[in-house]
C-alpha cells in the first residue's frame, strides 16, 4: 500500500484565503507592510483551492511566530528558541502541531495517514 497524509479541508483557512484573493483593499495593505513591495508585482493572486502543503507550510510559520513570542528573553539564542519551540503545541490548521524534543520535528502521531 501506499502510505498518505490525510489532513481533512480547513473550511476556515478556505475561507480567509478566499476572502483574501478578491479583496484588492487587504492585498495592498499586505504589499505595503514589505520592504520591498515590487516582489509582488506578478504575482496572482488567484484561488484555486487549499492543498495539503499550503496547510502544513501555514503551521510551520505559525510555530515558528508562537515560539519566538514564547521565548522568555526579549533576545534569545537558537538553542533558547530551539527549547521553546520543541514544547510549542497548538490546533493548527493541519491538525495538532507538537514537536520531538529530540529531533525538532513535528510529531508523526499527530498527523493522520491512510493507505
């Protein structure tokens, strides 16, 4: 058999980047908060529909923001960012994010697979 993800549709995450990819409004404000706003001068904004990877990068970024608000010192070194991120869980949109205080990655038994 063929083992795969099975990570359920988030009707909430669809949802807000749906709203997102027609409001020309919350774009431009999003384009005027970069630095460089020209990266997104071709890009489209168009939806087609969630997939798995944008689910799973969305929870790699919102680890990686809880953790850096999560870190007591206001500077901190990797290894105290490390620390605070293997003991960051949440509900994410994927499904339960929690980490291996070993190796730093996401825990396979919170993700659900099918053959």
């Amino acid at each position: 058999g063929v083992l795969l993800l099975d990570v359920p549709s988030n009707p909430t995450f669809d949802n807000v980047i749906q709203q997102f990819s027609s409001d020309l409004d919350l774009q431009q404000d999003f384009i005027s908060k970069h630095a460089d706003p020209f990266i997104f001068d071709h890009f489209k904004w168009e939806f087609s529909g969630s997939t798995l990877y944008q689910y799973l990068n969305y929870d790699a970024v919102i680890s990686l923001g809880l953790a850096a608000c999560r870190t007591p010192e206001k500077f901190f070194s990797w290894a105290q960012f490390h620390e605070t991120l293997v003991n960051t869980n949440f509900e994410g949109v994927s499904g339960y994010v929690s980490f291996d205080n070993i190796t730093g990655t996401r825990k396979a038994q919170d993700l659900r697979y099918r053959i």
